[in-house]
C-alpha cells in the first residue's frame, strides 16, 4: 500500500477575449497557482521488476484563482503498469 502527498504548482494557459470595432482578440496568459494531492495505491507486482498500479487521489487548489475560483477539488481513479528501465 502507497500513501502520498504531493504539493506543487500547477501551470496553465487563461485565455482572455476582447471585442470592439468588428475586432475578437484572443489572448493567452501563461500562469501558475499552487497545488496539493493525496494519493491511496496499491500495488501488485507480476514480476520482480514490474508491477500494475491503483490508485485514488484526491487534490485541491492553494487558493481561488480564475478557473478555480471556488477552491474546486478533484477525485479520482489511475490504473498504470511500473516496470524498470534496465
């Protein structure tokens, strides 16, 4: 079983559209907010250098901002396979 915190900072693109004069101008701003995610998994290995992963997470924004303005969460479900390179 895995538990796991990760905070860090999420970077994304805001557009914002103006109009006037028969002219739509789209602008894209390059941005970044903080953010935190709690992680639940298991795993279960096929092989000694693989293994197929579950996990649930929840995560949730730092603060209100733009797309985020009521410090919106997210849950969900991630089902991966993990083996070594070498």
């Amino acid at each position: 079983m895995v538990l796991l915190n990760q905070v860090g900072v999420r970077f994304y693109d805001y557009p914002t559209i103006n109009h006037g004069d028969g002219v739509i101008s789209v602008l894209q701003e390059n941005k970044s907010i903080g953010f935190n995610r709690f992680s639940v998994g298991v795993e279960y290995y096929l092989n000694d250098k693989m293994a197929v992963t579950l996990e649930g997470f929840f995560g949730s924004t730092l603060k209100q901002k733009d797309f985020w303005e009521d410090k919106t969460s997210s849950v969900g479900l991630t089902l991966g396979v993990t083996t070594a390179l070498f």
